[in-house]
C-alpha cells in the first residue's frame, strides 16, 4: 500500500529566521539595532493535532479521573463528631488543623507531611525509573488542564490545520468571535479550578453561598482571581513552555532513567532512511534503495504536544505521553507496515533487535527499582504505624529566661514555665502533673493569687483545644546539684495516658 503523498507536509512550527539583513554602511543606529534584533527567533506556537489511539484514550481516562477527583473533593463530608468540620479534605490553615477523612494533623506533627512528601517524590522516582515521564504525560497538573484547554481550544477552532489558517489570517468577526468565545470558556474552567482550591483550605458550601451571595472575603476572592489567572495563563498560552522553561524536572530526568527504562523510541534501525513514498513506489523498491519505513509524514510531530521530533532521540522536551505512539501506528497500518515503529521501548531491546533481530528481556525488577519501592514500603509503614499509634496528648515546655531563677525568702529556689497541653480528642480531660529528676521539688499552678505548692496539681483541657498554664517549680537549694540539672514533666490522663517532656531547672553556681 502506498500514499499520495508527494510534497513535505507543514510542521506547524513558524519557517526558521533567516540570517538577519545587515544594516546599509552609514545606517543610523536604531536601524542597526533592528537588524541585530532580527537573530533572534520568537517562540513558534505549538498546533498539536487531534489523534486516536491507546495512549489518547488513556490520557482521557486520566484526565477524567483526576479532574474529578479535583473537583469533588472539597464536597465529600466525613463525620468527626459534635463542634469538629465534616469536610473530608481540608486544610484549616485558619485553627491550624490538616484533615483527611479519618486522620487529623495538629502543627506538631507536621513530620507526617514531611514523610507524604517523601513517599511522593520516590514514587515519582519509581515511576521514571520504569516508564520515562509518565507522570509528566499523563497526571501532572499543567498536563491534564493544558489537555483540557486544547479540547476546548479544537472545538471552538477546529482541528489544527483550522487553526494554523485562523491565526494567520486577518482579524475578522469571526475570528474575533472564535477567540472570545474560547477564552470565555477558558476564563470559566480557569475560575473553577481557582475555586475549587480554595474551597481546601475552607468549608466548601459554606464559601460558595458567599460567593453566590456576595459576602465573600477579600482574602478568598483574591485567591481565587489568582488561582484563576495563572490557570488560565499557564493552560491556556504558556503550555509546553512551563514543562521545558519552568519545571525543573527535565533535567533530573536523565538521572532517573537508564538503558531499560521504558521510554518513548524511535526505532530508527527500521524507520531509516526517511523519505515520503511515491504512488508508483512498492515497499521492495524502497528497501532496495536503501528506505526505511519512515515515510517522512510528520504526524508524529503534529500530535506532539511539546512540537517536538521524536525521530530525533530523547529530549528533555519530551513528556512521554505516546501520542507520537499512536499517530505513527495509524500510518502505518494505512501503508501496510507492522505498527511499533515509535514505541515505548528500553535501549537495551533496541539494540538487540538493531543487531541480532532478536528482542531483550524487559527488566522491571532491577537494583534501583528494588531500592525505590523498599524505601516507599519502609516509609509507608512508617507513617501507618505512627497513624495508629498517633497520641491523644502532647505537651511542650518553655522556661522562663528572664530571670532564669528566682530564690525565695525561705532559701528555697524557683523557676518558671510555659505549660501547653494539646487535647487531640473530642472530649474534655483531667491531666495529673508530676516532675522527676529533681528531689523535693514542688509544683504550683499560677493563677488567681494563688499558688499552693503540691507534689503534683490537677490540670484540665477542653476538647481538640490547646491549654496553657503558668507553672511554678520550686526546690531546697541543698537537692540541687549544680547550675543546672534534668528535669522531666509528666502528664498523665484520666484514663491513663502519658506524655513526658525533659526540660532543665537553673539555679545558683554554688
């Protein structure tokens, strides 16, 4: 089977700048200056063209599945009890709380964000190390809204060609027409999605009848016009430049991949040497004058959405999302050829099949793979355990430091604490205090004028609150064994739970 095709199709990209005029001896110097500026090219809009295929059907399904999941989210109620937010989500920055479903994260334990953040970046690690940027291609934010604008852009526009002769073409009506209507939809999907992330960090329902009712704060309708103006700027004109110019990731890439990383390839051992393929011309003639199966069609650069060439090895451009996969196997079942000849594929089966004809195991399980999933196991765990196990208390202690001691009229010595008791619970607590490490030494708690000195004092706490007392710790100065000695809290619970905190009691030199 052969194609019609005689002539190189367009790219899409804008014609590559010609070599600048030099200014006429005795020019003035704004002239010159115009002819220097004329070396450097502006940036070539990218046209990707519509495509069907394995890969496209998985790109939808994915940006249908997180999309999704983005927007409904915040809507999901989950029942904590009386006075607690039934949101399932939400990051009340406000109260200083991280809710998601079942688990509630107070400022201390941060260090359970830190380990999600970890697992995050090795399972991102995992995932290059076994398939390229599979994560860019497919799951990344700026991918899946860029996706999203695309679609809009080719139904109000029409296919790429379509566009290509719109944007070139004179400002008319209907042009006019078309761009409004596209950048009003835009505007919306943009205003949504700045929305929706804010209604994360507040009670979802209850910020929308603000908004609908125009009661909104400030502080939430400048996040949202923020959130919504770089959406909108991003998706909709930045685009691939983001991924290339803004995102660090393409260069700690090539770290995370190696030769059996299964990766977006070009089998150029088959497609060599390119050329378009006449009418009259059979695949024979071809092979005999030394063609490959590449007809030079450049459907693989018009799909990409990065407007890059595939056919030119790896590139840091690239995202690996097999779009290029899927244009290439169309052609070539249209021209009678087996499909593959861009494939996601490892190096080390390229070269086996370029020299023996025979393909190479793919290796999946490898040292850094292994090592990647032990460390997500180890710290997933981790972090599950710490949930289960996660305390209903804690406690921090802050010494005064001015004065660091205070000595009383009867010779006895003192300091003074900032007691903080966090009830993580529902309910209210009674608390026993008690010191340790320090022979002798009596408690007191300030308040109200008075200050009797007890072995321990009863202290109390109202539900998911944090308690704060003024504590009093007073000792002979004969049990002190120095300028400074261990000292340690202890709180326990009604029903028997503890905390401890090791703090110092000061006093005199001698």
């Amino acid at each position: 089977m052969s194609t019609s095709t005689d002539t190189k199709p367009s790219t899409g990209q804008a014609p590559t700048a010609e070599p600048p005029a030099e200014a006429p001896a005795g020019a003035p110097p704004k002239a010159q200056r115009r002819a220097s500026r004329s070396m450097y090219q502006k940036h070539s809009k990218v046209y990707p063209k519509a495509v069907s295929g394995t890969f496209r059907r998985l790109k939808w399904t994915a940006l249908a599945v997180l999309l999704a999941i983005y927007y409904v989210l915040p809507w999901i109620r989950w029942d904590r009890g009386p006075n607690a937010p039934d949101q399932a989500v939400l990051l009340d920055l406000a109260n200083r709380r991280f809710y998601l479903f079942f688990v509630e994260l107070w400022p201390q334990q941060i260090y359970y964000l830190t380990g999600a953040l970890i697992l995050a970046a090795l399972g991102l690690f995992l995932a290059t190390s076994l398939a390229g940027r599979v994560w860019c291609g497919y799951a990344c934010p700026q991918t899946v809204w860029t996706d999203l604008y695309v679609w809009v852009e080719r139904l109000v526009e029409g296919d790429r060609g379509e566009r290509i002769r719109l944007d070139q073409g004179p400002w008319t009506a209907r042009k006019i027409g078309r761009k409004a209507l596209k950048n009003l939809i835009w505007l919306l999907i943009a205003a949504a999605t700045g929305g929706a992330w804010i209604f994360y960090f507040t009670d979802a329902p209850t910020l929308l009848g603000e908004l609908a009712r125009f009661e909104a704060s400030s502080t939430a309708v400048g996040f949202i016009a923020l959130f919504t103006g770089t959406t909108w700027l991003l998706a909709g004109f930045a685009r691939e430049q983001v991924c290339t110019y803004m995102c660090p990731w393409p260069r700690f890439q090539s770290a995370m991949i190696d030769e059996d990383s299964l990766i977006v390839t070009y089998q150029d051992w088959r497609g060599e040497g390119r050329s378009l393929m006449r009418k009259s011309q059979s695949w024979e003639e071809r092979k005999a004058e030394g063609l490959g199966d590449c007809i030079d069609c450049f459907n693989c650069v018009q799909v990409c959405p990065a407007g890059i060439d595939i056919r030119d090895g790896l590139q840091m451009q690239c995202i690996g999302c097999g779009l290029c996969v899927d244009a290439c196997d169309e052609i070539m079942t249209k021209v009678g050829r087996p499909t593959g000849l861009i494939k996601f594929d490892t190096q080390t089966n390229q070269v086996a099949l370029a020299t023996t004809g025979q393909p190479a195991p793919t290796r999946l399980i490898r040292p850094r793979t292994i090592l990647y999933s032990l460390m997500m196991l180890v710290i997933a765990g981790a972090i599950a355990i710490g949930l289960i196990l996660k305390p209903g208390l804690d406690i921090s202690v802050l010494r005064d430091r001015a004065p660091l001691f205070v000595t009383l009229a009867d010779g006895t010595v003192r300091n003074a604490y900032t007691f903080k008791i966090s009830n993580m619970t529902r309910d209210p607590r009674d608390y026993t205090l008690a010191v340790a490490g320090l022979t002798g030494a009596r408690i007191a708690v300030a308040g109200d004028g008075q200050e009797d000195q007890e072995a321990q004092q009863r202290l109390t706490a109202a539900p998911d609150m944090v308690a704060t007392y003024r504590i009093f710790v007073t000792a002979p100065r004969a049990n002190l064994q120095g300028a400074s000695q261990p000292l340690t809290f202890r709180l326990t619970s009604a029903n028997g739970e503890t905390a401890t905190y090791e703090s110092v009691f000061m006093g005199p030199a001698n």
